[in-house]
C-alpha cells in the first residue's frame, strides 16, 4: 500500500492538488483513500461538490468511541474517492493536531483501512510545529512527502519547516521527501525558478509546477476538481502528468533544510 502525505502552509493549495490527483489515480484503475488532516475539514469538499463531510473529531464528540462506525466516517466522493476527514476542535478549544492523533486511533479501532485499498493520501497542514500535524511522518504512516510550496517567502518558510520535520524523522527510517510541488501565486516570470533552486537547496526534486490560471477558481466556484469541471483544460494534462509521478515517484531524499539566512538569500535573489 502506497501512503502518501502532501503538506504545506494553509491556502497554498495542497487540497486542490491532493483531490486531483487522486481523481487522476482513481481513473488509472487505483483504489484511492484520501484523508484530510486539516481542522478546516474542507479537503473533500470538491470531491463531494461542496458537500462538508462528517468529521471524526464531530463524531466522537457527539457519540463517543463506542458509537462511531466505518460507515460513519468513511464516504465516497467523485470518480469513487474514498475519504475522510480528521476535523479539528471547537474555536479557542483544544489541540487541532490532536484531531488527527484521535482520527488515526479510530482508523486502526474500526479496520477501516483495508487490503484493497492500495493508495492513501493525506491532506495535511504545514504547520508542523504542534507535533499532531507531523503524526503521519512520525508514526510512519506516510511513507513518500510532498510539499507544496509557491514562491512567497511564508510558503517557502513553511515548506523549509517541513523539510526540517522530515529530516529529523528520516533517521528513524520514516517517510522521506519525493518531492517539491509549484503551486504559483505571484504571477512573475521568475516565481518557478525560485520553487525551483529551493528544491535544489534542500536537495529535492520539483516534480510539479502549477501556473496561475483561473481554471482553479472556475472549477471552485462550481464546486468541483478540475479534473471533473475540465478534464481537457491543459492543467487537467498536468495533473496527470503530476498522478504519474506520485504512483512511481522518484529516489526518496532526506532533505538538507536552509537556515534562515540561507532562505533570506534565496528569496532576495529573485525579489
């Protein structure tokens, strides 16, 4: 079974990505689970066309551990996506890396992840300073990680972070990093390159690179992947292109984290 974790900062667009891609590995004959480990619980949400699903976290407060079934949490989204979503607390609650913790201890209570689904990938948020969002790195659940990133020095920060994450893991023999993916925002002719010497820095390849186009917001407004909205539209191609990539990805690395200077350096070079 391939597990896989795609992680960055918020609104980056690991969801959009993460639901496309599975879409992609859906129709090449994969059985595909995604899971959303974000608080948010809207990593689904096109998958379902802009239904949010029942969470684990809501679920087990409203019936406790023993009142939650398979049934309960695991839904099936377009093109035949298995999903789930971990949820987070109540606002000014708890822990949101908890919620994850708490999800991946339903899973193994209900069997929930069974032989024949051969694909899962994780949704995850980049803030891996609370040590719940690192949990599918840690507790060697995802094994190949992705990092999305766009030439904004809060998204690089973010992606360097991770690398940080990954890179105190891999000793362990854990989930190691397949890649970087370009998700532009700045719309400059010099943002890929940037994504691009970052990847090289941390020692890492830039697998995927996403232009600004609005193909994104179309397909968003209409609630809807890409891949259902447009399947002709040329981000539909790169998206499959980017599937390919992840169902046989590259040599895994242990990245090499910048220090901060060494990621001013970075971002002043093309700012």
């Amino acid at each position: 079974m391939k597990q896989i974790a795609i992680y960055g900062k918020g609104g980056i667009g690991k969801s959009t990505i993460t639901t496309n891609v599975s879409v992609c590995m859906v129709a090449s004959g994969r059985k595909v689970l995604q899971i959303g480990c974000d608080p948010k619980h809207d990593s689904t949400q096109m998958l379902h066309h802009g239904d949010l699903q029942p969470t684990v976290l809501d679920l087990l407060r409203a019936n406790g551990p023993a009142g939650i079934t398979r049934e309960d949490i695991l839904k099936t989204g377009y093109g035949g996506v298995l999903t789930i979503e971990a949820g987070g607390p109540e606002p000014g609650i708890g822990c949101a890396g908890r919620g994850i913790i708490s999800m991946f201890e339903i899973l193994e209570k209900l069997d929930v992840i069974t032989d024949d689904i051969d694909t899962i990938l994780y949704d995850v948020l980049g803030d891996v300073v609370c040590g719940g969002f690192a949990v599918p790195i840690r507790k060697n659940y995802a094994r190949e990680i992705y990092i999305v990133t766009s030439g904004e020095f809060m998204s690089l920060y973010a992606a360097n972070n991770i690398c940080k994450c990954i890179a105190r893991f891999a000793s362990r023999g854990n989930g190691t990093l397949a890649g970087i993916i370009g998700n532009a925002r700045l719309n400059k002719d010099w943002e890929r390159d940037l994504i691009q010497e970052f990847a090289d820095s941390v020692g890492a390849r830039l697998v995927g690179y996403f232009p600004r186009e609005e193909i994104f917001h179309d397909a968003e407004v209409n609630q809807r992947t890409v891949m259902e909205y447009q399947p002709d539209h040329a981000v539909a191609k790169m998206f499959a292109d980017l599937a390919g990539v992840v169902a046989d990805p590259p040599p895994l690395v242990c990245p090499t984290p910048l220090d901060q200077h060494g990621l001013d350096r970075l971002v002043k070079r093309h700012g």
